[in-house]
C-alpha cells in the first residue's frame, strides 16, 4: 500500500462498498398474478433483467404483514410475508435464486414503529398495567379543553401532518406515532421491547439468508423521553417539527452498537452483513460514530441533503428556490466527510421517498430529457460512495403530469392536505402551494407502476388488473422497458455502460478521495477532481440547454474516458446540452 493510500482507510475494499445496489419498491415492480399489486414473484421474473443491468445487490422495501396504511412501514408481523406478496417460501427462494446470480439481497428493516394492528401494540393498548404497556410510549393528556377534550402531552408534529399523539378513548392516555396514527412508537428504551425487536425483525431474517438490512429512520430511536415541547419554527402550524429532541438522540449510539452485535450472533457462515441507516441530517461527528469502522454500528448512512434542496425546512412541501451552486455543494456533503477516515458514505438521487431526479433537477422535456439522465447517470457513478439506483431510475422516468390532490395515494400528502384544508379551506393560497410542492416532490412520483413495456393499458406491470396506483403515462412516449432495449441509444442502455465504467474503474470512481470542485461558483457546470494513489479523474458536466464552453484546470494531459455523448472530441473544450466526460489526468 502506498504512503496516499494509508491515509485514507475508506478505501479498504468491501462488496458493500462496491456494489451496484437496486432498489425495488415491491408493491410498483412486477404484478405476476394479475392482481393489481407487484409481488415477490414478479421480482423473480426480472432477476435476469437486473443481472444484465449491471446489478451486484438488490434492497427490497417492505415486504411484510402489513395494514398498508403507509404502504408496508406499518408492520403487522415481521416474521410473515404481506399475503397480497406472495409467501415465506417464495421469498426465501428469491433470496437463493439471486444469490445463484451472485445478487446480494437486502431487506428493510422498519424498527422505530410498528403497526396500530401488531399484536405487541394491541396487548399495549389492552389495559393500564399489560405487561407490555412500555413497549410503546404512553402518556396522559397534558389537561383538558373547556370543552373537556384532551390535550397532546406536548405539540410535537408527526411527519405526516397534525399531532405525533393519538388519545386512545379505552385507557383514557396518548400514545406517540411520529408518522401515520397507525405506526406506533416503539420504546427503545424498554430492553425487553428491544430484546423482541431485533430477534422478530433481523434474526429471523438472518437466519434465512439476507446480506443485510437497510434500516429505516436509523436516527429516531433514542429520544427526550421528558417530552418537552419542541421551539416554534412553523407559526401557522399548530404543531412543532420536534427536530433534535427525537433525532440522533442520547442513546443511539448505543443501541445500534447493540443491533450490531446481535446480527453477527445470528450467522454461522462467512457472509459479511451490511447496514444501510437512514440517517438523514446528522453533524460530522455523529456521521463518523454511526459508520466508523471501529463504532460497530453501521456499514454507511443516507444522508438528505441533496435530495430536500429545494424545499424549506420547516415543511417539506413549501418549495424554496435554490442555485446548481446549492446542489453541488450538497451532493458533495454526502461523502465528503469520510475523506480520511474509516467510515463510509452513499450516493443516490432517487428513492421511494423521493420524486424522479430528472424532473426535479434536470428537465424532463421531451428534448432534454434522454439527455439530461444521461448525464446525471454519468454524475452518480464518479461519486465517492456506494452507489443506489431506484426502480425506473435506470429508464430516466419522469414525475406524473397534471395529477390532482385527490389521486395521490401517499398517506404523507393525503394527511397534509386534510390539515392543511382544514385550517385555511380547500381553495386558500395555502392549499394551492401545497399543490405546487406536491408535483414536485411528492414520493407517489417513484412508486407508479414500473414501466415494462408500451403496449396494454398498465405498461406491461401486469395483464389487465386495475393497479394499486394510476400508471404514469409518459410509458406511452417510450419511457419504458421494452422500447429502450430496443434502442441502443436509450437511457437504459447507457446506464448499462456506466455501471459497466464504475466497475472498471472502482478504484478512482468508488473509492476516489480528495474531492475538490472545479468553479464551484459556475451555476451552468458541476466540476470536479480527485484522487486515488496515482490516479487522477477530472469530471465536468453541462447542467444546461445550451452550449457551455470551458477551460482545462491546468496544463496536464486530460484523456477522456467515458461521458455521455458518442464519438465526442475530449480536446474540444464546448460541452453540448447536458453533456458528461470522465478524464483520467496524467
């Protein structure tokens, strides 16, 4: 190893570190039986599809029992199948069959919540004194209205709208659901919840096969558990986001150290399990302790930086205007701070809980759009980090078009928008811009029906069933599987050649380090260096329509190695519209 290379342990090798992760939204992928709803084996069917992509490892969202009131992060029974999915058999025989395909599987691991209709919440809610009252968090109303109704133990706000306390009429108390009411807070605090928790949601899973969890709101489970009230950052909302009295909280060091130790109790082969914590907004020292090579708590974390630019923090959806000098800035925060350490990081753009890269960042005109994630392709795959595609990410899918309020199915928009009509009415400036964030952000915008091919009346996700959820029309525009295969100049198929480049060159792409912009304050361009051992790589990218020109750092020899446009001259010095190169400098 070189005097560099000892500088920087993130670059130890690992296959997490590597991998080509896949996200699948299981509900959106693939209707096998014609039901309406994707399932596990309609996963199966494209595992094929997935290794001819490129993938090295496939994170599936919840799959569980579940109500659905959050589609799937209200777990009814962490040990079963969603009947609607498929069964137990059928997923373990996903979990072989990718691992013949050398596919490793990660699954979601929903902890700080469970469902209204768990049986742990129901024996909860039974009485004042059931042995499992602590397992959730209980508390009596503050006082009481003139009008004798209760008052919520403090004003903190759920995510998804109105009070994080629901008053349960039987026991006359509140219990706290930081999201939907009917996902119960679980109290981490109680060692035999936690005990219950990890042996039902990871060990069993361990047991059978899995690579690894991608652990859902890693940062919530150690909280303030006096209760305070959260300051006012939102005057026209009733109630507080409850911010650092619930996150990265005083304990959760210790309870991920925990989680961790009990993983690698659970296997007796020579896999390495990975974590992937949802992390979220977290200062670098609390970065480093999650994912520290020594800490044994993490593998790495998803930070939100760059995918909330553009909104405003007090309330997801009050758009806030922001520059490509914004962006750059945030992206880079993802994994700049594991420069130097033993800690490592994430890149990705989309996700379940986030709206299509392309509309949001970029331009999804018919003209831009092929082009334009193109080059956000080529930006992802030369960024420090393991790297995540979403479903549909790979064809360049764009958000829905003209969709009202009414036929969003998410809970998130549809609880925001009953509290907020409901305060200022249903035609207040308010619930306008509501509207407007809505179809730029709203999570509905990724969990559409996978677009597999143009013809029938649902993509190709299924035969003829009504789906779960509308289908985005622009499959009709070639915005699909089938037509892009077709075509070598697709999105699809260039993806396959990035991927392709990013294994090809891992060290300077995956693990390159000593990240410095190039014009960081050109809001047209997004360009970078940096470095690994005696490697170089200069990376530039047009975030415009127009014809951008541009000067070399220095004087070295730039060879151009991969970007997005064919047969491009890399002496030339005029990027197209959306245009991408990688250069290795010497």
């Amino acid at each position: 190893m070189s005097s560099e290379l000892a500088k920087h342990p993130e670059t130890k090798p690992q296959w997490w570190k590597e991998a080509i992760f896949y996200q699948i939204y299981p509900a959106s992928f693939k209707d096998s039986n014609n039901d309406g709803w994707g399932d596990i084996n309609g996963i199966r069917s494209k595992l094929s599809y997935l290794k001819s992509l490129g993938i090295t490892a496939v994170w599936i969202s919840p799959f569980y029992d579940s109500p659905q009131k959050d589609m799937g992060y209200d777990i009814r029974d962490y040990d079963k199948v969603w009947p609607t999915y498929g069964t137990n058999d059928e997923i373990f025989q996903l979990i072989n069959e990718a691992h013949k395909l050398d596919i490793k599987i990660v699954v979601d691991l929903v902890i700080n919540h469970c469902s209204d209709e768990h049986k742990w919440f129901e024996e909860s809610r039974a009485s004042l004194n059931n042995p499992k009252r602590d397992w959730f968090y209980w508390r009596k109303p503050k006082g009481y209205t003139k009008e004798g109704k209760p008052i919520a133990p403090n004003n903190w706000r759920s995510c998804f709208g109105g009070s994080a306390w629901q008053y349960d009429e039987r026991t006359k108390e509140f219990y706290l659901h930081l999201f939907a009411v009917g996902q119960p807070d679980l109290n981490w605090e109680n060692p035999v919840c936690r005990a219950a928790v990890f042996e039902d949601s990871m060990g069993f899973w361990l047991r059978n096969g899995v690579d690894g969890f991608r652990i859902d709101t890693a940062f919530l489970y150690s909280k303030d558990t006096t209760f305070p009230d959260a300051p006012v950052t939102n005057p026209k909302d009733d109630f507080q986001d409850p911010g650092n009295l619930v996150s990265n909280g005083p304990r959760i060091h210790e309870f991920h150290k925990l989680m961790n130790h009990f993983m690698l109790s659970q296997i007796d082969d020579k896999r390495t399990i990975m974590t992937v914590g949802e992390v979220g907004h977290a200062g670098n020292d609390a970065r480093l302790s999650y994912t520290s090579a020594k800490s044994h708590e993490l593998s790495e974390i998803f930070t939100f930086k760059h995918t909330d630019i553009g909104t405003s923090e007090k309330f997801r959806y009050n758009l806030a205007p922001f520059t490509l000098k914004d962006w750059k800035l945030a992206v880079a925060d993802s994994f700049r701070w594991i420069n130097g350490t033993d800690s490592w990081s994430t890149i990705y753009f989309e996700n379940h809980d986030q709206a299509r890269s392309v509309s949001r960042f970029t331009d999804d005109s018919p003209e831009s759009r092929v082009p334009a994630a193109k080059m956000l392709a080529s930006l992802q795959i030369c960024m420090t980090g393991t790297m995540y595609v979403y479903q549909g990410q790979e064809l360049g899918c764009i958000n829905l078009k003209n969709t009202p309020l009414k036929d969003y199915e998410d809970v998130e928009v549809r609880t925001n928008y009953k509290v907020i009509s409901e305060k200022f009415g249903k035609d207040s400036q308010e619930v306008k811009e509501f509207a407007k964030a809505v179809a730029v952000m709203s999570r509905d915008h990724a969990r559409t029906p996978y677009p597999w091919s143009s013809k029938g009346p649902n993509a190709g996700f299924n035969d003829s069933a009504k789906p779960w959820f509308k289908v985005n029309e622009a499959y009709k525009d070639g915005i699909n599987e089938e037509d892009e295969e077709k075509d070598p100049k697709s999105v699809l198929n260039f993806w396959r050649k990035a991927i392709k480049t990013r294994k090809e060159n891992k060290n300077i792409l995956v693990y390159g380090y000593n990240f410095e912009f190039y014009e960081l304050d050109n809001n047209k361009i997004f360009a970078f260096t940096k470095e690994y051992d005696d490697q170089k790589l200069f990376a530039i990218f047009n975030f415009t329509k127009e014809d951008v020109s541009f000067q070399f750092p220095d004087s070295k020899k730039y060879t151009l190695f991969f970007g997005t446009h064919d047969n491009a001259d890399g002496s030339v010095t005029t990027l197209k519209p959306w245009e991408g190169r990688l250069y290795h400098v010497e």
